[in-house]
C-alpha cells in the first residue's frame, strides 16, 4: 500500500533572526520568524508526512501557543512525525521538496540539509531531494519579505 503527502509551509523573515532550513543554519542577513525555530524546510516536510496518513496538521500536533515548542529544533517534530508514520506502518520511499528564498543562494548548503532530512526519514540521501529557487523579486519571497517551503512525500507500507 502507498500514500502520498504534500506539506507547504511560510515564514516571515526579519533582520537578526537566525535562518535554518533542514536543520542547517544559513548565514543571511534576516532569518524567519516563528514560535519554534522557524525551520520552514522542515515543517513543510513533518506536514507531509502527517498528511500523507490523513493524521492532521502540525499546529494540531505542535500548537503555536505551546511554550514547550518555544524556539523547538523543528526536527523534533520531524521525528514525532516519522514515529507515527512508523506505528501506521509506513516507510518513506522518497521525498521531493523545493525552497523559495530570495537571498541568499541555498546551494552550498542543499546537501547537508538533505543529509539532515535523510537521517531523520531514516532513508538514503539519494531518496531526499532538496531545491531551491527565487521569488523573481514579486510576491512576499521575491521582495525578501518570506521564505517557503513545499514538500511531497511518497510512503510505502513495511
Ligand atoms: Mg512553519
């Protein structure tokens, strides 16, 4: 049996916030905003976990208004998430996920990320793609204003 997840995710960014995405804190003038570390990559990939097994959302797992996930490390919730997905009875096949930031260019850190990801998806890194692209300077990501994220998530029964 196969499911498929799709998870989206968006942050403000603001100058002197910390900008971490798959687990990897980039240098970047501003960072996003958010109650726990803000890693939008990360949130966009627990969601389509969650939502490749109809198990909700994950404000409805990590509330925003929770102090415990006060500045969390996103894979945290990341490994809550592969733990359901475990106790349902799926594995991850293979994960597709793209990044869109206006600056900086995310390549040089594309592949840690992946690694990241792969160890908590507890997959091989080939099985975890990670892209990036820019918001051609309109909307909130091309004027530096927000950074997204999207995932799709592909899941096989064990
Ligand atoms: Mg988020």
């Amino acid at each position: 049996m196969f499911r498929v997840g799709f998870g989206n995710d968006i942050h403000r960014l603001a100058d002197g916030k910390p900008l971490i995405l798959g687990g990897v804190l980039i240098e970047s003038e501003k960072g996003a905003v958010g109650h726990s570390d803000a890693d939008a990559l990360t949130h966009a990939v627990t969601d389509a976990i969650l939502g490749a097994l109809a198990l909700g959302d994950i404000g409805s797992h990590f509330s925003d208004k929770d102090e415990r996930w006060k500045n969390a490390d996103s894979f945290v919730f990341l490994r809550v998430a592969v733990g359901l997905m475990k106790e349902k009875g799926f594995k991850v096949v293979n994960v597709d996920s793209t990044i869109s930031l206006e600056t900086p260019k995310l390549r040089p850190f594309i592949d840690a990320m992946r690694e990241n990801l792969a160890n908590a998806l507890e997959v091989e890194i080939s099985c975890v793609s990670v892209k990036a692209k820019t918001g051609e300077k309109v909307d909130a990501v091309g004027k530096s204003e927000a950074i997204r994220a999207e995932a799709v998530i592909f899941l096989e029964s064990i």
